[in-house]
C-alpha cells in the first residue's frame, strides 16, 4: 500500500473555519454529547492518518493486523452491508432503524474487545467511520446543517482521509467512508433549505441542468454505458463558468466505469487533485455535502472495485 502514499507539508494545517458562530447551538448539546462517545477519538485518528500520509508510519488502513482485527473486521462488513449487497447502495438513504442497528451492531462488536479505545492508536478509519455513522444517525437532519463548520474534530479527519489518503487505498482498506459521506448528504437533503443554491451546484445553466437529468435517468435505469457517456459529455462541453461539483461528479462517472485499473487510477488522482482546490477547510466541506450532485455516493462506487 505504500505505492499509494506520498509526502504532503502537514495535514493537520487547514484552516479550519474558525469563525464560527456559537449562538444558537446550545439546543444541540444533547446531540453533542451522544456524538462525543466516539468524537474522542478524532485526535488520535487525524495524527494516524497524516503520519501515513507523510510516510512517516506504515498504516494498517483496513485493519486487518493485531489482536483486535477480527472485532474491526466484524464492524467493517456491518457497516459496509449498508451499501454494498442486495438492496443496499450508497445512491439511497438507509432507513433510521438500519443506520441505528448498523451502528449499534459494530459497537457490540468492538466492545467485547476492549475497542474502541483512545488510548490505543489503531484503525483511524474504523474510528472515523464510527464518527461519521454516529452522525448521520441524529433523529432531526437540521442538526447535520452545519456539522463540519461546528465539529472541528469530525473535520480534520475527514478533511485529511478526504485530501490526503489516495482514494484508491481508502477503496483497498474497505471502510465506506465515502458512503458514509453520501448518507450524511442525503439526510440534508430532508432539509431542503439547506441545500446549495442553484448556481453553488452548477445548475444555473441549461448544460448543468442537462446532466443532472441525464445523470439521474441512468442511475435508476443502473445504465453503466448511458452514465459514461453522461459524465465525458459534460466533461468534453465547451468551457462555462459553473461548479467545480458537477465536473467531480462526472468525473467520478468515467472512474465507475473504467475496467482498466491504471486509467481508473489516474482519474481517481486528478478527481482528488481537484478536491484539492476546492475543498480545504471545514466550511467549503459543509458545501460540498450540501450539494444536489450525487457526488459522494459515485466515489464510493467508484473505489469500492479496489477492495482487498
């Protein structure tokens, strides 16, 4: 997995939108405090994952070393039955009692060992998954609204899997972190407000307009051919001021769709360098998960072929 890997400054140096306004979260504390159980891990996570990032440390991304493997393992495919396997799939929204017993169910299973704990430095992914999962389970979506911006923990680790792991070893270790990241996307489209506006999405235009339409048709057909042709359509217009999420999503599109592992990995490094511009502190997260775009959703699909 080391092919993977190369040297980046400090993850840990984004600037993470501190100028967040305070007022009015006080109604979240319960939310906060039932987040905090696995939020404590985020430190230790964040550091694991930017030492991996850099070099410095040789990760077990999937987990799969130590004696509390199999109990991580067990917690993996719980989470992974989510969106992989009949009837599941990171395009829809799991139903409250699947998130609830997903999660509850890999909690069980790292309690008889012992994990997760804080004071063992092991599986950042699983604990970030535990995160993210924990989240995305909050009974009113209003909450999700502002969650990066508010949850400077929960950020970092996202931001650093997100920018600095390569999308094919976050595919390869088998956590859906990105599947994670559509459920999260999809239970703030329950708060229809707090969607982008129009033209944050690309959808100012009738080219953008287009390719959402023809996007959607070939999802709920599970037209893979119709999908490429979507996405490298829009890819190939002619150059528009817009979003730099559509051209990530179509982007993604061609990754899906590509059976030649060199190519597919190409794409998935020029889809992460453009995440790059775009995507690089806790706010400009909170947009990119507010978006119309099944962005998330096709990213996971599209490293889920590089499972190990």
């Amino acid at each position: 997995s080391s092919n993977f890997c190369f040297s980046r400054a400090s993850v840990l140096a984004y600037p993470l939108a501190r100028r967040v306004l305070r007022q009015g979260f006080s109604a979240m504390a319960p939310f906060w405090k039932r987040v905090s159980v696995v939020c404590g891990l985020a430190s230790a996570a964040t550091q694991a994952m930017a030492q991996a990032g850099t070099g410095q440390v040789d990760m077990d991304f999937g987990c799969n070393s130590g004696p509390r493997a199999p109990a991580w393992q067990a917690a993996k495919n719980i989470f992974r039955s989510l969106y992989v396997g009949p009837g599941a799939s990171p395009l829809t929204l799991p139903s409250p009692e699947a998130l609830k017993a997903a999660l509850d169910g890999a909690l069980a299973e790292l309690k008889k060992v012992g994990a997760p704990s804080p004071d063992v430095d092991e599986c950042g992914l699983g604990k970030l998954s535990l995160q993210l999962l924990s989240v995305a389970t909050v009974a009113d979506p209003v909450m999700l609204v502002p969650l990066f911006q508010s949850m400077e923990s929960l950020a970092s680790p996202v931001l650093t899997t997100l920018l600095d792991v390569p999308l094919a070893l976050t595919g390869q270790a088998g956590w859906p972190i990105f599947g994670m990241l559509s459920t999260i996307n999809l239970r703030k489209s329950e708060v229809p407000e707090a969607l982008n506006a129009q033209g944050v999405d690309g959808l100012a235009d009738d080219v953008g307009l287009l390719f959402l339409a023809e996007l959607s048709e070939a999802l709920q057909a599970g037209d893979i051919g119709a999908l490429t042709r979507a996405g490298a359509a829009y890819l190939n217009r002619p150059s528009s001021p817009g979003s730099a999420l559509a051209p990530l999503t179509a982007l993604a599109t061609q990754a899906i769709s590509n059976e030649k592992v060199q190519e597919r990995l190409s794409i998935l490094q020029t889809m992460q360098d453009a995440m790059r511009q775009v995507i690089g502190n806790a706010a400009e997260l909170d947009v990119a998960l507010s978006t119309r775009w099944p962005l998330w959703a096709l990213t996971q699909m599209s490293i889920d072929g590089f499972v190990a």
